[in-house]
C-alpha cells in the first residue's frame, strides 16, 4: 500500500512538473465549504489543508463558503465548486447528479444537545417546553436531533420550539447568553467554539450516528484530475500539519465512503429533500 501511494505520489508531481514546463498557468480549484461555523472560523480551521492542497497540486486554492446551508447546496448541485466539504446528505445528493464522493472523515456525527452549565435540564428527555436553538434546518445535526426527539414522542411546536441561526457556534452562544435553552449541534463544531464560550456549557448526547463531512468533486474535473486531488487529501493525513488538524477538529482522519454509509444516509436525504421541495 505504502509503495503504491509512493507512485501515485510521484505520478502526481511527474504531472506537475510536465505542466510548468509547458509555461501554462495553473487555473485555481474553487473549494467551498458547507457554513457550519462563521466564515472566519472556518477559514482559520482549514488554513493547513488549503496550504497542503496547494504545494501538493501545484495551483492556488480559492475557499468560498455561503450565508447559509440552502444557498451551499443549491451551489453544491449547481456545480459552481471544484470540490466540497459538504454535509453528508447534501454530498449524497450531489452524487446523484455526477459528483465524486472522494474521502469522509473518520469521525461520525453524533447529534447532541448543548445547554447551560448551570441549566436544569440533565438529560434529553428533560426538554419538554425548551427553546432549542437549531444551526441551519437544513444540518445534519438539525435533521438527526429533531428526528430523535420525535422518535421520543416530542411534537414540535408543542413540546419543544426551534430557533433558526446562522451557525453552530451562533446557535450555542445563544444557549449560554439565555436566548435559547438548548441548541443543537455535533462533536465537531463544537471543539472549534471559542473556550471562553464553551467551558459554560454541558452535553446531552443522543444515540443516533452518521457518517460525517464528505469531500466531493465536481464532475468536470474528470477521472485523471480527481485522482490528483484525493491523493493529495490522503496524503496530508500523514504530514505533521495534517495530524494537527485531525487531532485539533476531531475528525480523526480520513476515510473511504462506503455503500453501508449511503445506505444510512438515504432516510436523512429523503427528508432533506422533502424539506426543500427539491426532486431527488
């Protein structure tokens, strides 16, 4: 395996080599990045692998993310990125109009519960009458953690109330400053929360999991360029900076998306779907 990447990696900077020998001038890939934390936020988060996609592929890197999760995947399925970091449903959906699925990351997604540290409210099923606050309808941490709750007899509107925001880190400093009394979020975002914010609340974890953020290419780059790229991903799991920033986020490291992972995916893209009047 070691020797195969070993190849693959210099076919890679064979290629490289053979286009500035040429004089031509590399165009550069367009990443976007599905909004779940403030723009500035995720910029500073994937600073090391934009910088490793760059020395490795030879071509700047421009990273664009969007006001909100409906205008990422009207994006994301209008093909105006080169390669995404996208929810898993919305991946799977742009798989179904030609995208490539190229990595996930190890991690999986758990929905969970953010509330005070000083809050009443002890375990999940303590949410009755609560404001939870909610990063996008559209989240996956949204979709699973509403499904749960109703899974546990909750009716929405009754039981319990959901407040839009712009974001993760949003919606979980509108629990600590008393706008909301829950909001919910994922493992991940979490950890990229200022401190500050985040050492004044507590977790309330749910029992639903699924895989995480998938990478997807756009189709146009073709067989020979998206091999390029997913090289150049797996290969940053195994630089210093790569191991800092799986360790930093969570996520873990990288990992193939498997037909297991679609299969569970298919009740949230449905519903995602639906929730957006969209044609599968």
């Amino acid at each position: 395996m070691i020797v195969c990447r070993s190849i693959r990696a210099l076919c890679i900077l064979l290629a490289l080599w053979a286009t500035q020998a040429s004089g031509q001038t590399a165009m550069p890939l367009r990443m976007g990045i599905m909004p779940f934390n403030s723009p500035v936020t995720l910029l500073k988060t994937h600073q090391p692998l934009v910088r490793h996609l760059e020395q490795t592929l030879g071509r700047p890197v421009t990273v664009n993310t969007s006001t909100d999760y409906t205008t990422f995947v009207n994006q994301l399925l209008d093909g105006q990125f080169d390669i995404a970091i996208a929810g898993p449903h919305f991946a799977s959906m742009a798989r179904e109009r030609g995208a490539t699925l190229l990595v996930r990351y190890k991690a999986e997604l758990q929905p969970v519960f953010v509330v005070r540290q000083n809050s009443p409210i002890a375990r999940a099923e303590d949410l009755h009458g609560a404001r939870i606050g909610l990063s996008s309808p559209l989240s996956m941490s949204s979709i699973g953690g509403v499904k749960w709750l109703q899974d546990q007899d909750f009716v929405l509107g009754k039981d319990f109330t959901v407040r839009d925001y712009s974001s993760h880190g949003a919606a979980i400093a509108a629990v600590v400053v008393g706008d909301v009394d829950a909001a919910l979020t994922t493992h991940t975002p979490l950890r990229q929360v200022p401190e500050d914010i985040r050492s004044k609340t507590r977790l309330l974890a749910s029992d639903v999991r699924m895989p995480h953020l998938i990478t997807v290419a756009n189709p146009r780059l073709g067989p020979r360029e998206t091999g390029m790229i997913r090289e150049a991903l797996l290969s940053f799991e195994q630089t210093s900076a790569g191991r800092d920033f799986f360790r930093d986020t969570g996520y873990l490291g990288y990992s193939e998306v498997t037909p297991a992972d679609l299969q569970s995916l298919k009740p949230f893209v449905e519903l995602t779907v639906k929730m957006m009047r969209l044609r599968p």
